[in-house]
C-alpha cells in the first residue's frame, strides 16, 4: 500500500524535503567547519609560518608602548584604529588570538553571505549558501589561512550591504567605518556607497567625526596625532610602490610591458572612480534594494582590487563573496549564463594559480586576477544600464524579508 499517495499525500513531500534541507545543512557546516578547524590545526602546528598576525600582534605592541607604529611599506600599513581593534585578539595570547582572528572573519563572511542567500534563495536558502560559498572559499581561504585584515574587510563590506540592503542605515554606516578601521582602503566603499545611497550622507559625515575620534579615545593626544601623521606618510610611500607583484591594474598592465604610473595612474583612478559612482546612481533608480546593494558591493570590491597599488593575489578575498553572491543571483533571476560567467571567474581565480604555478610561479595571478575583474565589473555596470531590457519577460529572483 502506498501510503504516500493516498492517505497522507503530503507526508512524504514534506518529509522528503526536510530530509533534503538537512543534507544542504550539513554541507554547508562541513564547507565552512572542515578548512577552519584544519588551518586551526596549521596554526597550533606551525604558528610563525603563512601569518600576518605577527605584524598585528607587534603593532598592538607598539600602541600601547606609545612606540611608532610605521616602519615602511613592509610594516604595518594600516590606520591606528587596527592596533586598536586587533588587541583583544592579542590578549588571548599568541595562538589562541591567532585563530580566533581568522574565525572572525570567517564567520563574518558565511554571515554575510546567509543573510543574503536566506534574501534570494527562498525556500532553497539553505542549497543556495552551499552553492555561493562553494563559489566563494576557493578564492578566500588563502587570505583565511594567512590571518590577512583582507578577509576582515571583506566581511565588514559584506555585512554592510546586507544592511544597506535592509535599510538598516546606522547599522551600514558602522559597518563601512569598520571597514575604514580595518583597511584605509573602505574610504573608497564609504564614497561608493554615497553615490548608491544619497540620503545616506549626514549619517557617514557623522560617522567621520567618531571614526576620526576614535583611536583618542585609547591614547595621548600628542601620541595619536603623531600616528595619523606616520600613517598618512606610510600611505603615500605604499602608492608609490612599483615592483612586479601586485595583482591591481598595473600589475596586468606590467606583464605586457606598459604600467601607469606618475598622473597617467592618478587619472585613470579619478576616472574609474567617476564611471563606478556613475553606475552605483544608476543603480538606485533603477535596481531592487537586493540588487543595488550587490551592485554598490561589487563596485567597492572590484575598485579597491584593481586602483589599490599594493593589492595581493590574496587580497581578493575581498572580491570573492561578491562574485559567490552575484553568481547566485543570476541564477535564481533566470539568467543562467551570466551566473555561471561570474562562477567561472571566481573559480578560475581560486583555482587555476596553484594549478599553473609549475609553469608561471606566482605571476599567473598577477595578470589573471585583475583581468577577471576588469571583466566582472564592465558585465554588471553593462548589466546595470540595461537592467530593463534585460529582465523583460524573466522572473526576478525571489526576495524575502530578512
């Protein structure tokens, strides 16, 4: 007898789809938990290799010694906020803060990324985390596995759009401030995210003042004033850095023998900067709020990978959750080729360096990793300026409230 189909037609629907949601949920505890216990496990092993936490746990040092904090483009090139930000971490001692450091971030990106498939994937949230962040880790566990502040800002970017997203305006300002404290680089989002979001602007004027106020509130005045100055000092000698290994649009432009440099690079940034803004406004007049968010996310993303000078093969961490959740999107919208393009570029970035490094050594991705994003970015701005014809006549995908 066949007690599905007649007494209890629903039973086994019901059944069988729970059975299937806790198969996706399972995946999904073993995507994110197996690669983070394992580099736990490098850490504890090996804690002086593959780590950047070293140079926090110095600058930490420095901040409460009243030392300086810049030594050059190879010390600390971050605002005085991070040593303020990182001591917790330090406080814990030397492994443990290690490790909980990369769980931060971590866990700010799976995060980040639940709250916007839980938005886009409906019933199927739980299938459409596992698949986006399948699409993502590739391209961010380096940057998880070093302990870089890049996976970190990454998260904090991510977890702003989703409250810009959900009109949680003071809520996204914070996050882009944090941002801005992680890395001087989030002072590029915070202007990317005026031109998506006008009305937003007397909240990041005030956001300033605290942002600007905030590392007085753990030293001297006199201390603090001098870090600001090394700081600003530290920055101008990073955007002078010319040598081949970085992954930004000069070092695409230096594998074929033609860098920027001097103003030719400044102009191309101002315009750059310009065009983005440009498709971010156009953005809020004419994309769902889960669109413009991903859309202001993806400019962000895709101008701090290619205009920063000193952007690392690693440092597209940053980029990674963006490319996992517009390839998502597209998906869910009916636009199949378009996600499976935004797939492949992060797929192809996450994989494809290891996979060649016999033949390039580490050049490979120097190229490779700015080009995809130059191509990411001209899709969505082109997708952004045709969003009407191109959702004439396809579903869109399906938003629920958070």
């Amino acid at each position: 007898m066949n007690l599905c189909n007649n007494q209890f037609p629903n039973a086994c629907g019901a059944s069988g789809s729970n059975f299937q949601s806790g198969r996706w949920l399972a995946a999904a505890w073993v995507l994110w938990l197996v690669p983070m216990v394992v580099i736990a496990i490098l850490v504890i092993a090996r804690p002086d290799q593959r780590t950047l936490t070293l140079l926090y746990q110095k600058a930490v040092k420095h901040w409460w010694s009243q030392q300086a904090l810049y030594e050059g483009p190879a010390g600390m090139n971050y605002l005085p906020h991070f040593a303020v930000l990182y001591s917790p971490y330090d406080v814990g001692g030397r492994v443990v803060g290690a490790i909980l450091w990369r769980w931060t971030a971590a866990a700010g990106i799976a995060a980040g990324l639940w709250f916007f498939c839980r938005t886009i994937g409906g019933p199927q949230r739980t299938r459409t985390f596992v698949i986006v962040s399948a699409i993502s880790l590739p391209l961010a566990l380096p940057a998880l596995q070093n302990g870089q502040a890049n996976a970190h800002l990454g998260a904090a970017l991510l977890l702003a759009a989703w409250c810009l997203k959900a009109q949680r305006w003071n809520a996204a300002v914070a996050c882009l401030w944090l941002a801005t404290c992680i890395k001087p680089l989030g002072l590029a989002a915070v202007g990317l995210a005026w031109a998506a979001y006008p009305h937003l602007g007397w909240r990041l004027a005030c956001g300033f003042g605290a942002f600007l106020g905030f590392p007085f509130l753990f030293g001297p005045p006199g201390y603090v004033w001098s870090q600001y100055v090394g700081a600003w000092e530290n920055l101008r000698q990073c955007s002078e850095v010319t040598e081949h290994r970085f992954a930004d649009l000069n070092g695409l432009l230096r594998t074929f023998g033609f860098p920027l440099s001097g103003k030719a690079s400044l102009a191309v940034r101002a315009s750059a900067g310009a065009v983005l803004m440009l498709v971010c406004w156009r953005a809020s007049r004419h994309e769902t709020e889960t669109r413009r968010a991903l859309v202001w996310l993806s400019a962000a993303a895709g101008f701090l990978m290619l205009f920063n000078p000193m952007t690392e093969a690693n440092s597209y961490a940053i980029l990674a959750p963006v490319l996992g959740l517009m390839a998502g999107w597209e998906f869910h919208g009916g636009r199949a080729r378009f996600g499976w393009v935004f797939a492949g570029m992060a797929l192809t970035m996450g994989l494809l360096p290891n996979l060649l490094r016999p033949l390039f050594g580490d050049d490979f991705a120097l190229a490779w990793h700015p080009a995809m994003t130059l191509g990411f970015l001209t899709v969505v701005a082109w997708q952004t300026f045709q969003s009407d014809r191109l959702d004439a006549g396809l579903p869109r995908p399906a938003v629920v409230s958070p």
